[in-house]
C-alpha cells in the first residue's frame, strides 16, 4: 500500500549526490601533510577542493577552513572571534550558534511576528565592547532570509565582527560574502556528505582555534583531513556553483503552500523566502503526531529543527515569534529539494489533509 | 490491522510488540519519555512498566523491523505523578505512582497516538486480560498487573489490548530468546522508574516532599524516640523504629504534628478500611461481595462493600493488617476487577 517514500525534510539533511559519490570514491588517500608522494597526492586533492568552496563562496582559497561541519564552524567562529566578548546574537539561532554563545555576555535582538530583525534593532544592541554580531543568513526552521550587508555594515561601523551561520542559505539562494566576515556552510546541506563543512573567514582576521595539536588548516584547525569527505565537499560545491533548481523548487514549494493553505486552520509560520522552506501549523493538530502520521505514510517531514526533535519543548524560534507554547507544537516542517517533484507535492499535500483530519479526530476524542 | 504498541524498553512490552508483528500486524511502537533520567543499563527498572530504557525499545523495533517513535510526556509525567507521589508523602500517606501514571497519564495520550495514527487498537505489555470488556487478572498471578489498571477510564481501556495476560512470565522469556531481543535477559526491577537508585527520602527531600520531624510514640501516647521527618514512614513499616520491647510498627502518621504512632503487630489490624475516590469499572455488586487487595504483590481479602457518597467502606470477613493511607484498594469479583480507590486517612481508628 505504501508508494515510494518522499523526503521532504531536505534542511535537516540532503541526499548524496551520485555525482558526489563517485568522486569520493575516486579521492586519493594519503595524508596531506605527509612530503612523500602519496601525501603531495593527497594535498593537491584538499586543494583542488578548497578552490572549488572557494569559487562557490566567492572568496579566496585561504580564507575557508575546512571543519567537521556547521557545528564546528558556529563554534569555531564564535569562539575564536569573540573570545570571552560581548555578542549580539538573535533567539532565531541554530542550537549550534546558542551553544557556542553559552558563557559569553550575549544581547539577543528582539523579533517581529514572522521572524523580521530590524537593522535599528541591531544598530541600538551594539555597544562599545561588542565583539562580534551573529545572525543566520537564512533561518533553518522558518526559511526566512536576512540582509547580510545591511547587518554587516552596522556592525562594522561599531567596530565589532559580522558572522553569519549560512548552512541553510548556501546552496540554494544566491550568497553574498563580501561584507562579512566569517560565514559557516556544511557539505550535507547541499547534497555533500556529513561530518565535513567550512567556515569561511575573511583573509587578515585573527581567530583562536577550537582544537590545536596540528599546523592544519593554516594553524587554525588542527586534526588529519577528512580527505574523502573534503573532496566531496567540493564536488559538491562545484555542482552546487553551476547549477541551480531553487526557481523549480519555489514553484514547488508556492504549490505545496497553495494545497496546505486550503485545510482548514492551517496558517505558514515566518516569512519563507528559502525556495524549499515552508514551516506551517493546523490548529488542533499536535506536529509530532501529524509528523508521525505522515511517515506512516511514507512521508518524511520534521515538526522543528531536527536536533530539538524528539523532545516535546516548543521550538524557541516558534516561540520567539510570539506563538503560544501550544500553536508552537502544532508547528510541522517542509524542506523541499532538487529531487522533489510535482507528484511528490501532489501526494504530500493530499496526505497531510488526511492525516491532520485523523490527528484532530483524536485529539478531539 | 496497525496495532500501537507501547514499549518500556523492557522484555515483557518488546516480546508483546514482536508478538503482534509475527502475527502479521501492522506494528508501530511508542515509548513514553517521562523523566529526564541518566540512562543507565539494565537497572533502569519499574514495578509496573516505566521507560527503562527508550533505547532498548528503539534497538527491539529496528531488530523486528517495524517503525518506533517517542512520545515526550515529561512535563504532564512531572504534574500529574512525581508532583503528586512528593505532595503525597508529604501529607504522611503512602502514594503508589504505577496506578496514578496509568490512571493519569499513560493511556490517554498513548490511545490518542493509536487514533491519530490510525491504528486500530493500543497493546501493552501489562499482564492482565480484557474478555467481554471486563478487566481480568493474567493467568500468570505472579505476574498480574490488573492491580495497577483499576483508575483506567473505561472508555480508553475499549480501546486497548493486552497480549501477554494470557502467557506466563517463562513463556514470554522464551519468545524473546526466540525472536532474539536485544533486552531478553534484561532483570526485572523492582524500583520506581523515576527513583531508579531507589534512595525515595533523598527523592523527597530534594522535591519539598521531606514530612515534619517528630517524636515516636506509643499505643499510650508516650514518647519512645524521635525522627527526623514522616517521609521516612509507612504505616506497617518496622525499620528506623527504636528497639524497645516488642516488635513495634508503625500503625498512623499524624503530618499535622508529625508524630508516628506505633504499636504491636495487633495495632495494625483493620476490620474495615474507607476508600475514597473510587473508580467503577463495573457496577458494584449488589450482595456487595468483593475481593480488596490493597497492595500489588497482596492477598485479596473478602470484603463487603458499602457505598456512600463520601466513598467506600469495605468490612472484611477476617481482620487484614491495615494498608497505609494513600494506597490503591482494588475490588475484585472472581476474576475481574470492579473498581478501586486510595485508602483513606481516617481509616485509622476503626477498629
């Protein structure tokens, strides 16, 4: 009875790309910093891939850090740039930016109802001992996009560093880096692999490393290369470069938001200009158990960002734009990709009608 | 046919959810987190059928091969049981939280999981039986559970079905060996799932559930000792009395003034006991003829019961040892349970 399985929970993680595969498994091995030949061998492949991240991200090679992925890049920036400083930040963030936040003397910026952060806001935050700004270049549950250079400039003008987590926004809509200063990307956003990502810092900057132990990654990030990972990252990079499906993928996302918006108390939470984002609601409908539902069905959608699921707490971004603890439950995640197609928005959006008519019967009863 | 199949992570819930699977079933399991606890191994136990260990339920599901979710009911858990087990102590009765979690929690949500998953059915692990919409006791005794259910709304137990009611504890053993759980040989335990050190006066302590401290007395009133809160007693109790004469034990708790009253084992002993807040399952026999069993491992007493609107008075045949107020009194007719309630305070005293 089950059809094929859809996946559509593509910011929590993408499907490798064939194209990807293949070249990890054509990746040399060796270990870059050896002088032999196998590890000159090696070298040349992180380089080759470093040229890639860079051409993707319109910077230097030198200026990207290879990580273990959006995590350490979050961690890395923060850390190593505000260092023991005070931060502006906004309750928006990934779990990975709040984390590295913990300990430092934060200011979060306050949000509008759809997730909006006023430049004036910010402008009024930052204080003379304000060492860094952090804010996503586009959000990961609600798909909300932000103005880097806006924010960057005002930032710039009190002195203090700007960094973005652009792990969603990469990929998938244009990506100016120009006025910033560090921005984190990971490979798996964009049909790469797991456990390897970059952050990108701006040539000149000083950063302090998480881990030391090793002269990699130009003293900034010490620890053997992930070789095999690195080279798909760039793969990964490059196809990401020279083509693009988000205009496919915005029409998809416009049908499955036109479906969605004609249950019955359904409502989109935020302001979604992410091409594959759409964060939505139904009234009486508990998330988790429409999410379940749907997987029932063969349809893989998420109720937040996949690092909070599992437990029951309201998504803090949900609440942070006035939602209630309890319409914030209601809240289930859409991330469409470059292999969604219209069926598949077809089936999903006919099934989710079902499915939350069933969930509202229940909790009704 | 999709069956929701509610796991604790231990043996008896993984064999009824491999059960149903071999037997063709549409199988989704469920684990409730109820606690934030440190998962430990096997020790994270329960008398009824607490979260030992929502990985073990995970790793159950992905070896038989069907889907397994979590359900998080920490916070309701937090309100309905762990508040209530420490207000309990606190007011000197002796609280069993197995009974409230199934009469408070556990079903409600699992059996609106089943609906909005369209399953059409709730099984769980519990050893008691179900036939023409009486709750009967397991044919295994040593194992039944039906105890515990008595404050489960009827309406939810249409909707719910126990596999292993009619299977003995060996039996079940063995189809997990059989189906190769990963938790086959896990040990049963007997703490409270939220307090799995078993360490209940640091529990209380640490949640404002500690009692008064007090003075010890005996059947004259006259003062034997002192103790440092009630929460340490329950009436029946002997240990952390002073050893003076006979064998003493606790007969009452007084929280208002924190006193604890003891006596010989004859002090102990009820002709009838008050019930209060009773849930009815069945309609009370008319010859008010029942079974009282008020604690899970107990003997049922006969009993006739009387009904008045402030509770239940059950006056046994022969005089039983007193259960300690706050403890579920369950009546049984033959095999089935009729209802049940929480031993009153003013039990005390009727002699």
């Amino acid at each position: 009875m089950q059809r094929g399985r859809i996946y559509l929970d593509h910011n929590a993680t993408t499907p490798l790309r064939p194209e990807v595969r293949a070249a990890m498994a054509a990746a040399p091995w060796g270990n870059p910093s050896s002088v032999h030949a196998v590890g000159r061998q090696a070298r040349e492949a992180v380089e080759r891939s470093r040229r890639e991240v860079a051409t993707f991200l319109g910077c230097l090679p030198e200026e990207v850090i290879f990580t273990s992925g959006g995590t350490e890049g979050d961690n890395l920036a923060i850390r190593g740039l505000a260092r023991g400083r005070h931060v502006v930040s906004s309750p928006l963030e990934h779990p990975a930016v709040k984390g590295a936040l913990v300990g430092l003397a934060v200011t979060y910026l306050p949000v509008g109802p759809r997730g909006e952060i006023a430049v004036d806001d910010l402008r009024a935050a930052l204080r003379p001992d304000t060492a860094l700004v952090t804010l996503a270049a586009a959000n990961h549950e609600l798909g909300n996009v932000y103005p880097l250079e806006a924010f960057a400039a005002v930032a710039h003008q009190a002195g203090a560093l700007f960094h973005t987590d652009a792990v969603q926004a990469a990929g998938r809509i244009p990506l100016d880096l120009r006025a910033v200063d560090a921005a984190t990307i990971s490979a798996h956003k964009l049909h790469g692999p797991p456990g390897v990502g970059a952050l990108y810092l701006r040539r000149g900057l000083d950063i302090e490393p998480l881990m030391t132990g090793g002269h990699q990654e130009r003293e900034r990030r010490a620890g053997t290369e992930n070789l095999p990972g690195i080279v798909g990252f760039g793969e990964a990079c490059r196809l990401a470069r020279i083509e693009t499906a988000a205009d496919r993928i915005g029409y998809l996302r416009a049908q499955l938001q036109r479906r969605l918006m004609d249950i019955p108390g359904a409502r989109v939470h935020g302001d979604p200009q992410l091409p594959g984002t759409l964060n939505v609601g139904f009234d009486g409908a508990d998330g988790q158990l429409v999410m379940v539902g749907l997987d029932l069905e063969g349809i893989c959608v998420s109720t937040g960002s996949a690092c909070t699921s599992g437990s029951l707490s309201p998504s803090p971004v949900l609440l942070a734009l006035g939602l209630t603890a309890a319409a914030a439950r209601q809240a289930v995640r859409f991330s469409l990709g470059r292999d969604t197609t219209e069926e598949d928005i077809d089936r999903a959006a006919e099934v989710t009608a079902q499915v939350v008519g069933r969930v509202r019967a229940a909790e009704a009863a | 046919m999709r069956i929701l199949v509610a796991m604790s992570g231990g043996v008896d819930s993984s064999t009824a959810a491999a059960l149903l699977h071999e037997a063709g079933h549409d199988v989704v399991g469920v684990t409730l987190k109820l606690f934030n606890a440190q998962g430990t191994a096997a020790s994270q136990g329960g008398r009824c059928c607490s979260p030992r260990d929502i990985e073990d339920a995970r790793a159950t599901a992905a070896a038989v091969g069907f889907p397994h979710y979590v359900l998080d009911e920490t916070e309701a858990f937090s309100r309905g049981v762990i508040d209530d087990f420490v207000a309990e102590y606190r007011a000197g009765r002796t609280p069993n939280p197995c009974v409230r979690c199934n009469e408070r929690l556990k079903f409600g949500p699992l059996v609106r999981f089943a609906r909005a998953i369209g399953a059409a059915t709730l099984a769980t692990g519990h050893y008691a039986r179900l036939e023409g919409g009486r709750l009967l006791r397991a044919v295994d005794r040593e194992k039944d559970q039906s105890y515990f259910l008595f404050g489960v709304r009827p309406e939810l137990l249409a909707q719910v079905r126990f596999p292993l009611g009619d299977l003995c504890k060996d039996d079940v053993r063995a189809a997990a060996r059989r189906f190769h759980l990963p938790n086959c040989d896990k040990p049963d335990s007997q703490e409270i799932c939220f307090i799995p050190d078993g360490d209940h006066r640091a529990f209380l302590e640490a949640r404002g559930g500690a009692g008064r401290t007090g003075p010890i007395v005996d059947e004259t009133g006259a003062q034997i000792g002192a103790h440092l809160g009630t929460h340490h007693f329950t009436v029946g109790q002997r240990r952390g009395l002073p050893a003076v004469g006979d064998r003493r034990f606790v007969v009452r708790i007084d929280p208002a003034t924190g006193t604890v009253h003891t006596g010989p084992r004859e002090a102990l002993a009820r002709q009838r006991l008050k019930v209060t807040d009773v849930r009815w399952l069945e309609a009370p026999p008319a010859d008010g003829r029942v079974d009282v069993q008020i604690r899970h491992h107990g003997a049922a007493n006969p009993a006739v019961i009387t009904c008045a609107d402030d509770g239940v008075t059950a006056v046994f045949d022969r005089a039983i040892d007193g259960g300690a107020p706050g403890q579920a009194a369950v009546f049984f007719r033959d095999e089935g349970v009729v209802g049940g309630g929480w031993i009153a305070p003013d039990s005390s005293g009727c002699l």
